[in-house]
C-alpha cells in the first residue's frame, strides 16, 4: 500500500492452486550434496508469493504423509529439518536476484539486491548467516538487511552440534550456534 514492492519466500509443502512454476531451478549444497530447487510463483493482493520447491517439503505434508510439517509429534522436529530449512534460507536469498517477477504493473523484473530480509522462526535464522558467509563476503548484498522474528517459541530447531558441518557455514560462525539449555 505503501508503493514498496513485497515478496514472501515459504516451502511448497501442497499444491499451491494459484502458483505456477517459473521454469527457475537453482542448485543449492545441503550438507554433503547438491540439491535443486525450482521456484513457483504467484500474485496475491499486491505480494509476490514465491514457494520453492523440492521433494524433502513436499514429503511433510498433512495431505499426503498425514504427518505434520515440523516434527512427528508437537515440539519434535525431523531429523533433516536442518537440512530442509538451509535450503530453504539459500533458495529465498537467492529469489530477489534471479527471479523476473512481472506480475505488477509498478514493477518488473528482478527485485536486486537492495532488499530488507524478514527473517521468522528458527526455520529462516541460517537466512542472516548465509547472508554475511556467501553473499557479503564476496561483495553482494552489501546494502541487504535483516530482521528477525520470533513467532513460536515450542519449535526450536535444536540438533546435534556434531551436525554444524551439514550447514555449510565457516567455522567461525560455530560458536554462534552453542547452546547450553538450562
């Protein structure tokens, strides 16, 4: 409403009716191996909603596993959540700057790289590490900013410290995620 140009960046956990495949793939390293991704698209109410799309979103799905997104049971996660999620945070840093959305008649084309980050729930924290390890380092993103939410605390995204090499960060980023409970 305010004349800025908006997109939101989730998993394509269902078939979404509204969003069509953009014919954009990225390869994206989780952990050991390379994965691609592909980006779907839609235009709601003046947002560009963009889902990303790979089988390890679609396989936790209420409508075809009857499992739940996060974790068999409330408050459990998946083994891989760790694993989905990165890609997911590497897959929406890479959507304002690959992506040609010209669905508005204000704006077309890629959004750049002069964008601010909203960051929700553990699910998107690696997004501001991804930023500063793989993009700013190399001189990208340099006007990029972050915000970060927290919405629901029960889901914390706790793995095993011995998984830190799965995320792809530098070591200096290890310390960061160190977490005594308690």
């Amino acid at each position: 409403a305010n004349g800025h140009r908006v997109m939101t960046v989730a998993p394509r956990y269902d078939q979404y009716k509204d969003a069509w495949d953009t014919g954009v793939a990225i390869e994206v390293k989780v952990g050991y191996i390379t994965e691609k991704v592909r980006f779907f698209h839609c235009y709601k109410r003046g947002v560009d909603r963009v889902f990303i799309d790979h089988p390890m979103f679609l396989e936790k799905v209420w409508g075809k596993t009857g499992s739940k997104i996060y974790g068999p049971t409330t408050g459990t996660d998946y083994e891989d959540n760790q694993l989905r999620f990165s890609m997911l945070c590497q897959a929406a840093l890479e959507a304002p700057r690959i992506l040609n959305l010209n669905s508005c008649e204000y704006f077309s084309g890629p959004y750049g790289e002069d964008v601010v980050f909203i960051a929700n729930d553990w699910h998107t924290a690696l997004l501001p590490c991804y930023l500063k390890s793989m993009y700013k380092s190399k001189g990208m993103y340099e006007t990029a900013k972050v915000a970060y939410c927290i919405h629901n605390i029960a889901y914390q995204g706790r793995f095993l410290f011995s998984d830190f090499s799965l995320l792809n960060l530098p070591d200096a980023f290890r310390s960061s995620f160190d977490f005594i409970d308690g």
